[in-house]
C-alpha cells in the first residue's frame, strides 16, 4: 500500500503554500517602499547636488582609479603576508602562555606582558614606533618601512588572536587531556592531536573575524608613507579637491572583504549547527 | 603482586579522600571497587594512573613504586589502560583514528599494522562498520566498546574501569558487560569501580566495598555480597537491595 496523504494533510500543505506567496509578496513589496523612501530621502536633501559632485564624481573617479588600484596592489600583498604571519604567531603566543613547568616560567611571563601590551596599544602608535623608530636605531640591515609597518599589523593581531586561541584551547574539556594522557600521550602530544585540533575548530569563526579586521587594518600603512590605496586616494584628493578617490579606495576594500566575510558567516552559522546539533 | 596500593592518603583541601588505602591486585585478578558515591572509588583509580597525584604512601606496579616523583610518569601510564564512564572518546576523530592514535604516536607502530589490529576488534564487537564514522554518531554503549578498545591496543598490564556503564541506557549495558566477561577469561587483570553489583558478583574474584577512603571489607563476592561481616557494608548493601539493583 503506497502512502498517500489525507485530505486533511493536503488542505494543510495548500494552506502553508498560499502563506509562503504571501510573506514573498510581503516582503518584497516592504523592501520597495523603504528603498523608495532612503533615495528621496538621501537625493531630496538640500545639500545632495554637493555631495553627489564631491564624493560621487564620474569623472574624477576614472581619472585616479588607476593609481588607487596600484596603491590597492600593496594592501592586497600586505594582507596575504600577515594575515597567515598573525595567525601563527597568535597560536604560538597562545601555546608558550599555557605551557606548564618552571622552564617555561619566563617564557609564560614574556608571552603574557606580549599579549597586554599589544593589546592596549593603538595599532596607529605601533606602526608610528615599528617604522620610524626602529630605523632611528641606524641598524644594519634596517628593513623598508613596508615591512616594519607590515610587522607591527601582524605584531599587534598576533596578541589578539593568541587570545583568541587561547581561549579555544582552555574551552577544551580537561577530561579530553585526561584521557590522551591515560594512553600514554605526553603533555606535548596531548595539545598537537587531542586540544588543538578541537580548540580551533572552536574558535574559527572568531579568528575569521579578526581576519576581516586586519584586512582594513593593512590600510594604516599609509601612516608609514608608504602609498596604498588609501594614501593613493588622498594624493588623488588633495589634487583634484574631491573626495571621490576616498570612495573609490573604499569600493575596493568592500569587494576585497566580501567573499571572507561571507566565508565567515557560513562558517559561524555551520558552527553554531553543529554544536546545537548533539543536543 | 602485579598492584600494590599502600597506605595511599589523597586530601582535596580539607575532604580526605583515600584514608590510607591499601590494596593489592595479583596478576589476571579482577578485582570490584564498590561503595557508595564519594568513597573514593574513582580517585582511587585516577590516582594508580597518575592522573592524580597521592599525597602519602606508594603504589607499585609490577614491584616498581610508580608514585616516586622521579619516574616517567607517561612510561607508567603506557602500561595502564583507563576507561572512564563518559567515555571520553575524542570527539574530532574517526572511531579508528580514536583506536590508533596512542600506538602510533605514543609506541611508534607501524600505521598498517595498528589499523589491522583495531579493524579485528571493530569486527570482533560488530562495530567494523562505523570505523569511519566519528563517535557523536554512535550509541553510549558503542562509544564505550570503542573507548575500551582504544585502552586495549596499547596491551596495557593493567585495565582501570571507572564506572563504565554508570552512562549507558540500561538495554545498552549488557554489550560492554559481556566485552569485560571476554577480557576476564583472556586473563585480562582488571581494576573496576562498579554500581553494578549484579555483574560485581559474575566477573570479579574479589570485591572491594570501599568507604570513607578506606577499603573496610574485603573477599569473594558471594561472602561481600552475600554475608558481609561489616556493617556498613550490609547497610550499603540493603540500599541497593531496596533500589531493586542487586
């Protein structure tokens, strides 16, 4: 006897179905009106003509987009550089900080005054000090400003992921350690294939997140001088007295950041499923 | 004597635990830790591992006192297996990487090699089927078999078991009893804190009844069981009767 459903079941699919084409219709006919209601309100402003002429400006868009795009080139190196460089220099401070024994005691010290200091300070004084004032020191061998701005990024997103991670690592159940242990693992072991992998699965949305931040951040670079889009855009500025290059470096920071911040989403959402799925 | 327990003393603040505990274990013996919660049971246990630290006496193995802070104590540890009651099986592994991780990595076997081994035991326990799968997709008393196995690759001389069945639905517990029956009559030497005094009574020559951190009678389990000569023991004894457990 094959299934069919009763009367009763299909008068409730139909019912469901015409609810559906309601809330579609629904909503689209509520985004209609609010995006009606943002261009009149935003165009219908007295000062809009000026606006539209000094950050929206066609012209001058096209005009400095090529040098904004090549300024963009080194936001786009600086951040494939330090962001994996961040992300390992985080998970190191986060190990050095929860090892144990006397040996370690100065390096859990030195790990822990890393992570407060960097996490206190400014990233733009960070930057000002690693750039200017390690080629004050009239060093041998004193890298370009590039790469003393690019270390203080990683520097300072080091200690915030190294918290990050810490965190992942001490959400870990001690009964997980207990139980590597019980096999004979070493405390060394314990952490590489039981905590580690568990604790960052844990924390990767919140890493991720982290990732999107220092994907801007690489846009203090200019502080240093060096000419990213950002500082691009404010050449572009200062010559044609029009804050379109401004927007233009900022339509490029969006479409960078997109594709991983949707990334991040997805991961955080399928994160959240897993955990609620065992309940 | 393979487990020698002497005059062992663990305090957690000011709660002493295990009262100057003494107890010995010969090889292929299986021996029952019963009592009631908080008697030191499972402490006891954590503390032959060296999970836990004593805080007086000695425990040897195999005549080697293994509570001399001088030892390697993750050396000690490859020699005991610890199956805890919630399983514990790490939860980001498959069923066979949860088995073979400790061979490979702690006693560098051949990958091959401890795969074949932990697939016999998988078969053995009906479970050859779910040795890809992750733990979270299997039931309480598979989870344990599975836990149980990952003790047993390592050919520990002496297997802890901590309450094991306390976590499982009743239908479940009969398939890890029936797995420890098997390993007794391999020779299997056993240490086992246990509410079950019904399987107590099957699987052990000796039952322990343990209380206020000291093992207060000891023997056969039909005389602890059956004609305790302690009272405290036949009043433990009369609330598991009355619980319908016994």
């Amino acid at each position: 006897m094959t299934y069919a459903p009763s009367e009763r079941q299909q008068e409730r699919i139909a019912f469901r179905r015409r609810q559906a084409i309601r809330s579609v219709l629904l909503a689209a006919g509520s985004t209609v009106v609010v995006g009606v209601l943002l261009t009149v309100a935003v165009t219908g402003s007295p000062g809009w003509p000026r606006v539209k002429r000094s950050f929206f400006d066609l012209d001058t868009a096209t005009k400095y987009l090529p040098d904004v795009l090549e300024g963009f080139w080194l936001n786009v190196r600086l951040f494939v550089v330090c962001a994996p460089l961040a992300l390992v220099l985080g998970l190191l401070i986060a190990i050095l900080r929860t090892s144990r024994g006397p040996v370690a005691f100065p390096v859990r010290v030195l790990a822990g005054g890393y992570t407060y200091t960097f996490r206190g300070l400014p990233l733009i004084i960070t930057i000002y000090l690693f750039a200017f004032g390690i080629p004050g020191l009239r060093l041998q061998g004193t890298p370009d400003v590039v790469v003393l701005g690019a270390a203080a990024i990683v520097v300072t997103y080091g200690a915030y992921l190294a918290e990050v991670f810490r965190a992942g690592i001490e959400s870990v159940h001690p009964s997980q350690v207990a139980a590597a242990r019980s096999l004979g693992l070493t405390r060394r072991q314990a952490m590489r294939h039981v905590v580690l992998p568990q604790a960052v699965r844990r924390v990767t949305p919140a890493l991720l997140n982290d990732v999107v931040a220092l994907q801007k951040d690489v846009g203090l670079i200019s502080l240093a001088g060096s000419i990213d889009a950002i500082r691009a855009a404010q050449i572009g500025a200062a010559q044609s007295a029009n804050f379109t290059p401004y927007v233009v470096a900022a339509v490029l920071f969006i479409l960078l950041a997109l594709p991983l911040i949707a990334i991040t989403d997805r991961v955080t959402l399928n994160a959240v499923r897993a955990q609620n799925a065992g309940a | 004597m393979l487990l020698s327990c002497t005059d062992v003393r663990k305090v957690f603040g000011d709660h002493v635990v295990l009262d100057d505990l003494s107890l010995d274990v010969a090889e292929h013996e299986v021996v029952a830790l019963i009592g009631a919660s908080g008697s030191g049971k499972s402490t006891l246990l954590r503390c032959v591992n060296l999970l836990a630290e004593i805080d007086d006496g000695t425990i040897r193995l195999d005549g080697e006192e293994i509570t001399d802070p001088r030892i390697n104590a993750d050396l000690v540890r490859r020699k005991i297996g610890l199956v805890f009651q919630s399983y514990n099986l790490f939860p980001h592994m498959t069923v066979l990487d949860n088995i073979t991780l400790a061979p490979t990595r702690v006693h560098r076997r051949a990958a091959d090699e401890t795969r074949a081994q932990a697939m016999t035991w998988l078969e053995r326990l009906g479970l050859a089927d779910k040795a890809r799968t992750y733990p979270d997709r299997l039931s309480g008393g598979q989870q344990q078999r599975v836990a149980i196995v990952r003790a047993l690759v390592n050919s520990p001389r002496l297997l802890l078991l901590d309450e094991v069945t306390s976590a499982l639905d009743p239908e479940l517990v009969g398939e890890v009893l029936t797995m420890i029956r098997d390993l007794k009559s391999e020779g299997m030497t056993m240490v086992l804190a246990t509410h079950e005094m019904g399987f107590a009574k099957q699987v052990a020559d000796r039952v322990a009844f343990l209380h206020a951190g000291k093992v207060l009678e000891q023997g056969p389990p039909e005389q602890v069981l059956g004609d305790p000569t302690e009272p405290r023991t036949r009043q433990f004894l009369s609330r598991i009767i009355e619980a319908g457990r016994l």
